[in-house]
C-alpha cells in the first residue's frame, strides 16, 4: 500500500500531527501505523491528565513555545468538540524558606513566557486556594487545568478517519528501507510505502531512529524509560484536596516531585515518584524485559546517571517501595494525609532521551532527513502541546509537497 504521508506511533503527538496534516491538506493519502490494539494506550494514556501552563520552561524554548501555542489550540479543540476539561489553577507551594528563591524564579521565567495572572501567595493566603497545605509561600498559576487525554487523542482518531486518514491497529514497525522516492516500512502485517514518513514513537523513538539513521548520527542517544506511581485519596478523604498542589521542584533533578492532582473524573492522584523502569512500557515494579534491562545498563549515559542522582535516586526507590516513605513526602505539602488515606493508583512511564554524558535531552527534539521527519523527545508538557507540535510537523512535512 503507498501513501503520501505515513505516521508512525497513534499516541497524542502521532495523532495530533496526522490531524493537522488532513486540516491543512484533505487530499493526502495519509495512514498511522500503531502496534497496540487501540491509541493511546501508554503515555498518553496514563497521562494524569494535566494542562500545562508553561510556567516551568525555559523562555524560547521548543517547550515553552509550543505548550503557550499548544494551550491555546487545545482548549479551541476541546471547546469545539466537547471534550470536558476544567481549567482551575494550582499552587506551587514552598515548604521550606530556602526553597523561596527557587519559587520566585518560576515566577519570573513564567513571566518572561508571558503568563498573566501569575501572583505571589504569602503563607496567611495559601490556604484560602487550598485549605489542608502547609506551605510558607507560594505561586497561583490560574491557567492551570485538568483533562482526560486519551479521549483528547480518541478524538483526533475520530476526525482522521472523518478525513479520509487511516489507522492502522496492531500494525507494529519491524524494519524501514530508504528509497529513491520515498520509504518502506515492514509490519507485523505487511509492507507500506510513503513518500514520506514521520516518526511520533514515543518510548520507541529512538529505535525507530536507529532504523533510519544510516550514518548513526544519533546512535549515541537512548530513550530510558522511567516509571511514575501515584496513590489515590481515598473518596471520603477528597477534601483535603480542591484542584492542583505542587512542591518547588529540585532544579538538580529533572522531575516536579509528588503532587496532587484532581481528575477530571473527581479522583484525587498523589504522585508520581520516578523510579527507572526495566521494561520500556514497564507499568508494573514486577515488569522486566531482559533486553530492555541489558541496553540499560551497557548504557553509558546511564552509568552517568548514577553518578550524577543516585542519592535522588536511593530515595525515589524507596518511595516505590515503602508507603511510609510516599506518604511522609506527601505530608510536606499536606500535613493532615495520613497513610490509611492512600491506596494504590496507576502509573505512567516517561520517556527521557538521553546522552551518553548522562544529561537529558530537555526539550522537544525533532530532525529531519530525506523522506524521513523523527520527533524523537517529545516528553511533558508533549500532550497539552500536542495540536502545536503537530502543526510544527505538519508544516515540515507539507513544504516536501
């Protein structure tokens, strides 16, 4: 089968650029390639659903421009198709004096992204946003909301298909030939042919890379995976919480810390830690993949990794391990959270490409290459800047044409 255009990948970022293409061009022949059952099924899926501000971006940025640009579209997107979303704020919330310097950088990167709105919160009004939070200072970030982004992602499946596009579904990326007008892909159920082809893997963006990478321009790069667990509130304890609830970040280490998150379907999430998962789409602590786990630790970015966090990383094990340990980072924000409060919730794992001096890549990184497009890092805030990463696409694409 020969399309113009192929997609690999049917998560939020796969669809979100196959969307953009059908509305800027409706008479591409245009397929997406996805080897799960279903879209969106990892990490989008276990998303927590979060619409990102672009507080924490630095200005200029791939993130920031396209989570500003990427906010705006989704809000018209979910407004025009009646996806329920909530927009209600969040605190981040300083629980220790030293950490005020840090918080009032926030402020001001967010300010130089040109975020309105954005106040200081002194210690006697934090808890008139959020009753239960012991803090001594804090940020209001009123753009803030909640979505389900997987009906976010189903949504554009919807209108491919309306378009004239194709999903193909369990149709899983085993090879790639370069041809004289084009590419070959090889699935699990068949061969397709594309003048072009746009890489969206996510968890697998490097692998697909490699296949397409004759020279190993970016062999040296390495998608690790890392696992996010959260607990739930318990239903009668719901009210210790009313939207969203961050910590300052450690700006040493490269995630936001255990939070609380309202869903958009009323639960409440505790969470995540970040702990590295031995299996890319290892959901589980018990989830292992002997390959995946021996890449790993050859891996010489990883060793780097080690060296660099293995204090933050000692500590996030053992919040996996122990609900003591969660539940004690929990009480910093909140005080009153107690452990018979929690159980166990899901987990998402994030894909964090990384170098071999152990640094990660820390913003959306896409390159290009004769019929060949590979988004290969499009981590948080990737799902609210969807619609803008997909236009960014589009736009690379549709010049070939």
């Amino acid at each position: 089968m020969k399309y113009d255009i192929i997609i690999i990948g049917g998560g939020i970022v796969g669809l979100a650029t196959a969307y953009q293409l059908l509305k800027k061009k409706p008479n591409l022949k245009l397929a997406v390639l996805e080897k799960e059952n279903g879209v969106a099924l990892h990490q989008t899926g276990h998303n927590s659903g979060v619409i990102h501000s672009g507080i924490y971006y630095k200005p200029g940025s791939l993130k920031a421009q396209n989570c500003l640009r990427g906010y705006e579209m989704l809000l018209d997107f979910s407004r025009e198709h009646e996806v329920p979303y909530d927009i209600c704020g969040k605190i981040i919330v300083a629980t220790k004096a030293e950490e005020k310097p840090i918080l009032h950088g926030i402020l001001e990167r967010g300010k130089q992204n040109g975020m309105d709105g954005l106040k200081i919160i002194p210690k006697e009004e934090i808890r008139d946003y959020e009753p239960y939070v012991n803090g001594v200072e804090g940020i209001l970030v009123p753009q803030a909301g909640i979505i389900n982004y997987k009906k976010v992602a189903e949504k554009y499946a919807e209108i491919i298909k309306q378009k004239g596009g194709e999903i193909f579904l369990n149709h899983k990326v085993e090879n790639i030939s370069k041809i004289t007008k084009g590419v070959v892909i090889a699935t699990s159920k068949g061969d397709f042919e594309a003048n072009l082809m746009i890489s969206c893997a996510g968890l697998y963006a490097d692998k697909i890379t490699k296949l397409t990478d004759d020279e190993g321009k970016y062999n040296h790069l390495k998608v690790l995976a890392f696992r996010g667990e959260y607990y739930e509130l318990k239903p009668e304890k719901r009210y210790l919480v009313n939207n969203l609830i961050y910590p300052v970040p450690n700006p040493a280490f490269p995630f936001l810390g255990v939070h609380f998150t309202r869903m958009i379907d009323g639960r409440i999430e505790a969470g995540p830690n970040a702990v590295l998962a031995y299996k890319r789409e290892g959901y589980k602590k018990t989830d292992v993949d002997f390959k995946d786990l021996f890449e790993i630790l050859r891996y010489k970015g990883f060793h780097n990794i080690i060296k660099r966090y293995w204090r933050e990383g000692l500590d996030e094990l053992h919040r996996s391990w122990s609900k003591t340990a969660f539940v004690n980072q929990l009480q910093g924000l909140i005080p009153e959270v107690q452990k018979d409060d929690l159980e166990v919730g899901g987990a998402g794992v994030r894909a964090m490409l990384t170098k071999p001096n152990g640094d990660m890549v820390d913003d959306f990184f896409i390159t290009e290459q004769p019929h060949i497009i590979n988004v290969q890092n499009a981590p948080s805030p990737a799902a609210t800047s969807s619609l803008s990463i997909g236009l960014t696409v589009a736009e690379k694409a549709l010049a070939r044409f």
